[in-house]
C-alpha cells in the first residue's frame, strides 16, 4: 500500500516504522506535495500527522479523504486505521 505522510518535519518517526511493515510512504511538507503525489499515486492513502496546522490539514482534506493522527499515534495504531478506518467513501480522524 502507499502511504503519503503530510508531516511538518522529514523524515518523520513513523516513516521507517510503516515502511518495515511493508507500505511504501512518501513524505510530503508542503501543500502542493500532497497534491502532486496524490496525481502521481491516485490509490495511495494520505494521513497527515498532528503537528500539521489545521488550516492546512483543511486543504487537503477538502479534495481527499485523510487519515488526521492524534499527537503520540502509534504505528500500530495507523496500521489499524490503514486497515479498518478508510473502507467508507470519506473517513478522517480527528
């Protein structure tokens, strides 16, 4: 599965642990990264990390249904939202 992790800091802790468990994760800081690997990868699923300011977190999730982590989220805990959470037309976690 691929992952795009909009994170305000690379490489994010969460990167090497979800790519360990198999998932291919490109780590966007801006906006228009998302974007742009959200045309590139069209089936990959977006989680952005707690540290994203809202405003910003909004503008992608106006366009994209999103996985929004909680601060302390473990991988384990974004395998089992991978896995269950975004099985619906739109799901986000705030």
């Amino acid at each position: 599965m691929i992952v795009i992790l909009f994170t305000t800091r690379a490489p994010d802790t969460l990167t090497d642990e979800l790519s360990h468990q198999g998932y291919t994760i490109y780590e966007a800081l801006a906006v228009s990264d998302v974007y742009a690997l959200a045309d590139q990868h069209p089936q990959a699923q977006i989680i952005i990390t707690a540290d994203v300011d809202p405003e910003r977190a909004k503008a992608i999730q106006h366009h994209y249904p999103t996985i929004y982590l909680m601060f302390g989220a473990t991988a384990a805990e974004v395998i089992w939202e991978l896995s269950h959470a975004l099985k619906g037309p739109e799901c986000s976690q705030n």
